[in-house]
C-alpha cells in the first residue's frame, strides 16, 4: 500500500498506527494527519530515529499494510 492510500484513509490507520508504535500518543496520531513528513518527525522524537530509520520504519510498515 502506498502512502496516498494511508494519508486518505487515515481515521481508519489511526489506531493500526498506535498499535505499531506504542510511543505515540493520541495527540501526536491527530497532529500528524497522514502526513508522512510528520509521522517520520514524530518517530524521531519518540524513538530517537534518525531521518532515514524513520522513513524505513514507515515504508516497513506501508508494506505491511497491503
């Protein structure tokens, strides 16, 4: 599944998105909105990511989601 599909479904990945990453906080899945660029800031300042290991755990988890 590719990030548009994700980004226009997004009330139903909100709590799928929980679920894979326990460290986000409700607010932080509303602030995001389906927007990738948020998602990867988010998992940097959760997890202590660098850029590229968030944008590999997003693309893990797009995968997942076919």
């Amino acid at each position: 599944m590719n990030w548009d599909q994700i980004e226009g479904n997004w009330k139903q990945f909100k709590g799928n998105m929980r679920q894979q990453w326990g460290k986000l906080t409700e607010d932080d899945v509303d602030q995001i909105e389906g927007k990738r660029e948020e998602l990867a800031g988010k998992l940097q300042e959760r997890y202590g990511y660098a850029r590229e290991k968030a944008e590999e755990e997003i693309d893990r988890y797009c995968d997942t989601c076919k």
